[in-house]
C-alpha cells in the first residue's frame, strides 16, 4: 500500500459550483466544450444529463460515442469541490488534469482541490 500524500493548502479555495455533477458507471452524458481556460487544466469536459444542469468531468472517465456528442461514464464520478482555508492539512488521493481529490483531515469532508493551492509534504517538512 502506498503512503497517502499530505498537502497544506497554501491559499483559500472557494467553489463555483455548489450543485455539482454526480453519477455513476454508465451514466449516459452530452459531452459539450473542452476547458480552455488560463490556468491549463487539460482535458476538462462540461457535460450534462437528464436532471442536471451540468459541470466539468475528465476526459479520462469518459468514453464517448463516435462522431457525436453522447458518451458514457466508465466510473463513480462527482465534480465535488473541497473548500479550504489557507493551513487546512488534507490528505491527497487521486490527481487528476491539475486537481487533486482530497479529504481534510480535520473533519473528514472530501473534494477536489487544484493542484495550485496545495503544498506538499515531504520528508523534511512533514
């Protein structure tokens, strides 16, 4: 098993979207643009399905139908973001596009978080 990765958020992180995306394996989605914003998060699709207006999914989870724009999710999903205050101590558990999802140690609530406002522990600063 490997050791989990211990950040310190450098700076405050306030979400956008407080009714994020969530679904399943299977879902069916509208694949629409691709991010293409400043702060170079690849690979970024806003999608959205019956019920939901919508938010931002990984290309990586998605498989899409051939020449349109339907696909399906190849996993578990939520575009949950973790707010946090600059000195939160989280843990980190899967980066993905410049994200990582985290889980702050002190109460346990989980999300994304960009990869910018986290400072990494390491051996010497632990």
């Amino acid at each position: 098993m490997t050791t989990p990765l211990r950040f310190t958020a450098s700076d405050s992180h306030i979400s956008e979207y407080p009714d994020p995306i969530t679904f399943t394996r299977g879902t069916s989605l509208i694949i629409h643009e691709k991010y293409e914003g400043e702060e170079e998060w690849d690979n970024w699709f806003y999608c959205t399905m019956p019920g939901h207006t919508g938010g931002w999914v990984p290309g990586q989870i998605l498989h899409r139908d051939e020449g349109t724009y339907r696909g399906l999710a190849k996993e578990n999903y939520t575009a949950r973001e973790l707010e946090v205050r600059k000195g939160d101590e989280l843990v980190g558990l899967k980066s993905l596009n410049g994200w990582m999802w985290c889980e702050r140690l002190s109460d346990g609530q989980s999300g994304w978080v960009p990869l910018s406002m986290l400072h990494r522990h390491t051996a010497d600063n632990s």
